[in-house]
C-alpha cells in the first residue's frame, strides 16, 4: 500500500536512491573486497541500527569507527575480543561509509584505491604468490599498492600460524602505513592482555602512539546477544 502523501515524483525519487544505495554497495563491495554478508545490496546491518543498540559499550566501539571512517580520532583502531561480537561487522560498515565518502565527486563515485577489506591468511597467500616464477608483480609492488589505501581492514589476525616471513612482511606493511598516516583497523580474537603476543613491538607501541583498543567482549549476538537487534558477526 502506497502512501497518498507522498507524490508520484517524490516517490521514484525514493525508489531512485534505494537503486542507488544497491548500486553503490556493490561498487564499494568490489572496490574493497568486502562481503556481501556484512554489505549486502539490500537490508543488513546500518549506522542507525548499530547505533541504536541498548549494548553501551558495543555503541561506544560503534562511535570511535565512526569517527575513524569519517578521518577523526586515531588512526590505528584494533578491535579485539571474543568471536561474535560484531567485530567484522563494525569494520565493513566503517570502511565502506569512508570509501563512500571519500568517493563522491563531482563526476560521479569512483571507490576504487580507496580502501580494502582483507582476511590475514588471503593477503599474506596473495603477497607470497609473488614469490613464484613469471609472477607479473612483485612483494614490493603489493606492499606499495596496500600501503597507499587510505583505509585499510585485516581480519582473523593470531599470531599462532604465522610465520616469520608473515610477521615481517606485516611489519613493513604497518610501517609503511604508519609512515604515510594511513587509517588501519585490525580485528583479532585475542583479548586486550594477550596483543602482546600477537603483535611485535614496534607496531605495539605505534598504537599507543597513534592508535586505540577496543576490547569486544560482550555476549556474543550469535546467540542473541545483549540487544537482539543486532545481528553483527565477527
């Protein structure tokens, strides 16, 4: 049923920028290479739905990537704690609003090279298939090309598996960065205490200097959490 208030104008305007918010999130969703779960066309989880969660500290987390997204606050977030607790969710949202921010121009959006979505283990296969025989770019290539995206997003990082080629090369990654003041979101499922054992030194002390924690442990919303509107996984 239609509402008789609003003019047929008004309403293809709307139907217009539903399409458009589809078309862009694909966009975004293939400029970053996040997922269609935590961005997909239609529906999912919002700005407005995770802000209105009754959890405050899932909304205190939900406003420093905001802010993040939006070039505020510190430039290095980690987001560490418990499997379920929103974690990739709030990082996909907060990438894509910086990307669709910082993509609108006067010509149109243009999202590509802005920001990327990465699971540690993907990245780190991706740069070390460099390595191989007739490979068209090389370690130092990707390193450049990843440390020149404004925003960037690695998932699933553990120390446990990695080894000491991986933590190298994820050192020079976040020194480059660090360098550049690019803005880095890391998600671990680690808690607060053990990053030291999970991060070198250096990068440690780069985010006292420049970063923030946000420990995530709140009752998973896999099983229902403690606001049953969010539907966040991480």
């Amino acid at each position: 049923m239609t509402n008789p208030s609003i003019s047929p104008e008004g309403r293809e305007r709307a139907e217009e920028l539903v399409l458009q918010w589809a078309r862009d999130r694909a966009r975004i969703r293939r400029a970053t290479g996040c997922g269609i779960r935590h961005l997909p066309d239609e529906g999912g989880v919002r700005w407005k739905d995770v802000l209105a969660t009754d959890n405050a500290d899932y909304h205190h987390a939900a406003e420093m990537v905001s802010a993040w997204a939006d070039g505020e606050g510190r430039e290095f977030l980690v987001l560490a704690g418990t499997r379920g607790t929103g974690k990739t969710q709030l990082a996909v949202l907060g990438l894509a609003k910086a990307v669709g921010r910082l993509g609108q121009g006067k010509m149109g959006a243009d999202y590509e090279g802005l920001g990327a979505y990465y699971r540690v283990r993907s990245l780190l296969g991706t740069i070390k298939g460099t390595y191989s025989r007739g490979a068209q770019r090389s370690e130092m290539d990707m390193l450049t090309e990843l440390a020149a995206k404004r925003y960037l997003v690695l998932d699933e990082y553990a120390a446990s598996g990695l080894s000491e080629t991986d933590e190298a090369i994820l050192q020079e990654l976040f020194d480059r960065r660090y360098e550049d003041c690019r803005r880095t979101l890391l998600i671990t499922n680690v808690t607060r205490d053990a990053l030291k054992d999970v991060l070198d030194n250096s990068t440690l002390s780069r985010i006292q200097e420049t970063g923030l924690v946000l420990e995530c442990i709140w009752p998973s919303f896999r099983c229902g959490g403690p606001d049953r509107r969010m539907k966040g996984d991480a």
